[in-house]
C-alpha cells in the first residue's frame, strides 16, 4: 500500500509541477490544485498508514491518528477556497487583459 | 488566563464579520466601525507591549485544551512589538483610505480588519499549523485588497502574487506534514524539544523540512530568487493597501526568527546553523539587488517597493549574526524600515496626485503644485528614509554596523549595506530635483488636502521621535533579543510540565 501511495504522490506532483510551469493560466491552475492534493495526500500519510483502523480509541489495537485528518481538513477546505479564488482571478485577468497568459501579454504576439 | 490575549485577533475578525454582514448600512457607520476597531489594537498594542516588557511570556490556551494537544497563543516581547507595530500602521493607512480610496471597491474595511486579524494572529500563535492558518486569512484578504480599485495593471499582478502564494502554501504543508510525521507535534515548544532528541537518522530530513519552511518564509519576505512578484505586486497596489503591505514581507521575517530560533535552534547540533548558512549570502544578494533597483525604477511606487527589497536583505544580513546585539539592531531596523517604507507609498500617491502629468513617473517632467511645501516633506521623508541624522534610520543603522563590527563577516555587510545606502541617496535626490526643482511653478495648482498632508507628516515626525526616544526603545528590543535567544524559557512557559521533568532527568 505505501508503495502504491508513494508512486501516486509522485505522479500527482510532477504533473502538477509540469502543468504549473506552463504559460497559460488554466493550465496553472490546473498544476495548482493536483500539486494541493498531493500535498493534502502527503499530509494525510503523515499519520502513518494503516488500514482498518478509525481514529477511536478502543474500535482497534493501534487507533489511527486523528490530527492529520483534522490538518487535511482544514488544508483542503482552504485549498478549495484559493483555488475558487484564484480561478475568478484569472477569469477576472482573461477577460481584461484579452488573453490568458500568466504574465497578461502573449510573448508571441510582439514577434508577429 | 488572561482572555484580553485573543483580543487582537478576535476584534477585527468580529468588526470584518459585521462588516460584511451589514454591508447595506451607511459608509460612514462601516468607516467609524474599522477606526474603532483599529483603536482598540493600537490600545491592545501597547498595552501587550507594557505586559511583555517584564520579560515574562503570556500564555493563552484556546479552549483552556493543554499545551501540546491544543492551539496556545504566546505573547513575547517580539510578538508585542511586531503586534504594536502593525496597529499603529493599520491605523494611519485607515486614515490615508479613508480620504475617499476606500470607495473605489467593495469590501474595503471588511478585508482590512481581515488583513489585520491574519497578521495578529500570525504574530501570537504558538502552534505552527495555526501559523498556516493565519498566514492564509492574511493572504486571502491580501489577494482582495491588492485587487481594491481593480484595473489592468492590478490584475496582471495579482495573478503572480497569488499564484506563487499558493505553491508557497503547498510547501508549507509539506514541511508540516514532514515535521508532524518525525516528531508527532506540531506546537512549537513540544517541537523545539522533539526536534532536538531526534535520532541522528531523522536529521537530514528535519533539516529539509526546516530549509522548506525557509523557502515559505522567503517568498513571504522577499529574499532574492524569490522576490520577484514582490516590485510589481506592490507598486499596482493602491496607495494605503501598499502602505499595510509594508508589515507583509516583516511576518516572513518573524517567522524565521521565531521558527529557527526556537523550533530548529536546540540540539548539540542545531539545526538552524544550515539556514544560517544560507541566509547570509543570499540577503547580502538582496539587499545589492535592493540598491540597484531602487536606482533603476521608473516610479516612485517601484523606487518604494524596491526600497522594501533592501530592508528585507538588511534585516536578514543582520539577522542570521544571530547574536543578542544583532538581532536587537535588526529588530529596530524592522521598525523603521516598516514606517518608512509605508510613508513613502504613501508619499508617492500624495506627490502623483499634485503633479500635473504622469502620476508618479520619472519620465514625466510635467510641474507639480505647491512645491514649496511638498519639496520639504519630501525632503525630510528622504533623508529619513536614507538613514540620515537626525532620523531613526540612522541610529538603526549606525547599531546595525556596531554589531557587525564585531563578526568576522561583518565587513561584507559595512561594504553592502552603505553602497546601498548611497544608491538610495542618488536615486531620491534625482528624484527630489527633477520633480521640485526642474519644472517651474504649476499655473493652477490642484487643491491640496490637508488630512493625508497632515498624516504624512506626522508619520515622518514619528520617524524622528523614534530617533529621540532610542534609548528606552533600544533597551527594549535588546531585551527582546536576549529573549528570543533564550528558548529555554519560551517551553517552560508553553509546557510547565515537560520542562520541569527535563529538569528533574538533567543532571
């Protein structure tokens, strides 16, 4: 299982970097949210992996840690609210600066 | 325990909530409700500033939950002066807004007792996922108010500022989450003590998580491969916004002092030495790249924003000495720079809005009115800002050399720091002469305002009082820094406990 879970934060965060590095602002927002699952993943794991076991005291032998479901919680609900954030924004920038590149000029356009 | 501790968080997030809620209700009533609020933290501040100069830490556990299983808020001198600090500006850049800047958006008043309920808390906590916490409402209600008055460049500059806000964010918990699955905790003062009986196998990773928290904390303060959102973000901004954001590379500042020494700072082998190490040369790079920006901007508000570069650099050239003389040095360099910087924003809008052309562009020759009285505040805010007596720059300054006298390193900072310096000086001479001097009077002069001239001023007067009441001030903040070089004390009062026991074990 760890193994399983370590190959898809991997993956999560390549693309997620691959995906941040690009010109367009969609594409960035995109990199962002996959790289903040595989951050909300990784601090999930933080409290160890185990199956079967709920985060209460006496349902089995070795209870899981409640803290990093708590942590993930609030990581994710503030990642959903930047994300909301960051989407208007660059919905916001699109529509005022007539395109959708991350620096609100097409680098290409000034070579034509 | 003492509730008034939670105060400075809990009084603007209910003003901003009320704001919000209320927002149908007449301007006037929203405006009065954020002075009020804002008050009561300047109040706040000095009054947390009277509690913690007795040396003594103030600990307020949310909840009355335990020290380490719950979130404790801590009040040190350091945390009182930055909370003292950031109301006091908070209060001038409400009164710059509220000369009409505040009507150009929604929201404003909510978003700025937002702003402030996020750096209070950042500067009371003593919980590092709370530190998180906070750091996001600041963002969050940063990313709006930088966006206040809306337009193209605006725009632009937000998208950069957010979206490296936001990797920053992901770093930052995968720091935490390194550090909670090696030690198991994330209270500070449970985590200093974790940090430093780690087995000799977890210290590369701890250290990676600490360097990771160094590149959060660095993209927060500007140091230099991180900062180049930082002269675009602030010079779009609006005048009062870049006035407050003036305290925003200062919160990335105290989180690298408050996380290196005392989370990373115990041990035989302490872990902060590597961070040290990097932080050196890096804010020396800073602070000449500060220099040369400052020369080469083409607005007043770029000139700012980079003026904000160099203190950062300075501050961490200082800081990473990490001796009691340094640090105390620094921490009165913070708050002048803070001051200065923020008068300048402010001084770059009340000058723009005078000239007859260009706003506060360089290329623009155009003449600018009541020159007579602006050409002498602008003078003074410069010779103050450069660091010139008879100004707290140059007592700031003059300490900060002093104690760098005394390193082996120190000389590269003396070469740096005063090259910089000079640089300053050019590049608002040149500024002062080619808008004061060059263009001959203005035909019909605008109508001077004398409110924000007023605030300015006094502002600038505040510079100088600093300079004049140095020496309790100085006293101060080397207590501070003997404080914060003292970790030890900080976990005896986080956890009462654990020290005790340790204290029974040792020898």
């Amino acid at each position: 299982m760890a193994l399983l879970y370590a190959i898809t934060l991997g993956v999560l965060t390549t693309c997620g970097v691959y995906l941040l590095l690009r010109a367009r602002t969609f594409t960035v927002i995109l990199g962002l949210t996959l790289l903040s699952h595989a951050v909300n993943l990784y601090l999930f794991a933080s409290g160890r992996l185990v199956s079967s076991a709920p985060a209460i005291i006496g349902l089995s032998e070795q209870p899981a840690d409640p803290l990093p479901q708590a942590l993930v919680l609030t990581a994710i609900v503030i990642g959903f609210a930047m994300t909301a954030f960051v989407v208007v924004l660059a919905l916001k920038a699109a529509v005022e600066l007539r395109n959708d590149h991350v620096d609100g000029e097409n680098p290409d356009e000034d070579l034509a | 325990m003492n509730h008034a501790l939670i105060l400075p968080i809990l009084l603007p997030l209910i003003t901003g909530a009320g704001q919000l809620l209320f927002y149908q209700a007449p301007f006037a009533l929203q405006r009065l409700l954020g002075f009020a609020s804002t008050f009561w933290l300047v109040l706040l501040g000095i009054w947390c500033l009277q509690v913690a100069g007795n040396g003594e830490h103030l600990v307020y556990h949310a909840g009355d939950w335990p020290a380490p299983f719950g979130i404790v808020l801590i009040l040190d001198r350091l945390s009182a002066v930055m909370l003292a600090l950031t109301a006091v500006l908070g209060f001038c850049c409400l009164l710059y807004a509220s000369n009409g800047g505040d009507q150009r958006g929604a929201h404003f008043h909510a978003l700025f007792q937002f702003q402030l309920a996020g750096l209070n808390g950042a500067f009371l906590t003593g919980d590092l996922f709370n530190l998180f916490v906070f750091f996001e409402i600041l963002l969050i209600a940063s990313y709006a108010l930088l966006l206040h008055g809306g337009g193209r460049a605006r725009s632009r500059a937000g998208l950069h500022y957010v979206i490296i806000n936001l990797v920053g964010s992901a770093l930052f918990l995968i720091a935490l989450g390194t550090l909670y699955g090696l030690t198991g905790t994330l209270n500070m003062a449970d985590l200093a003590q974790r940090v430093a009986q780690a087995p000799p196998g977890d210290i590369p990773l701890l250290a990676a998580a600490s360097l990771l928290l160094l590149v959060v904390f660095g993209v927060k303060a500007a140091i230099l491969p991180l900062l180049f959102w930082l002269p675009r973000a602030y010079s779009a901004a609006s005048a009062p916004v870049a006035a407050l954001f003036a305290i925003m590379t200062k919160v990335g500042i105290y989180a690298i002092l408050r996380v290196f020494l005392l989370v990373f700072a115990l041990g035989e082998a302490p872990i902060n030495e590597t961070a040290w190490g990097w932080l050196w040369p890096l804010a020396l790079f800073t602070l000449a790249l500060g220099g040369i920006g400052v020369l080469g901007s083409n607005s007043l508000r770029t000139l700012t924003a980079y003026l904000v570069v160099l203190s950062v650099g300075t501050l961490l050239a200082t800081i990473s000495f990490a001796t009691q003389e340094s640090l105390g040095a620094a921490l009165f360099y913070l708050i002048h720079s803070t001051g200065m910087t923020a008068v300048f924003f402010l001084l770059a809008d009340l000058l723009g809005q005078q000239r007859e052309e260009g706003y506060d562009n360089f290329t623009a020759t155009g003449p600018i009115g009541h020159r007579w009285l602006l050409g002498t505040l602008f003078f003074f805010a410069a010779i103050a800002m450069v660091g010139l007596p008879p100004f707290s720059g140059f007592v700031s300054k003059a300490w900060i050399l002093q104690a760098s006298a005394q390193e082996s390193q120190g000389f590269w900072l003396w070469g740096v720091l005063l090259a910089a310096a000079l640089l300053t000086l050019i590049a608002v001479s040149r500024t002062g002469s080619s808008w004061f001097w060059r263009p001959g009077d203005m035909a019909r002069p605008y109508p001077l305002e004398r409110g924000p001239l007023t605030l300015v001023s006094s502002m600038v007067g505040l510079n100088g009082l600093l300079a004049v009441f140095g020496e309790p001030v100085m006293g101060y903040l080397e207590l501070t820094a003997q404080q914060l070089l003292d970790p030890h004390a900080y976990i005896a009062a986080v956890l009462p406990e654990a020290f005790v026991a340790r204290q029974e074990v040792a020898p």
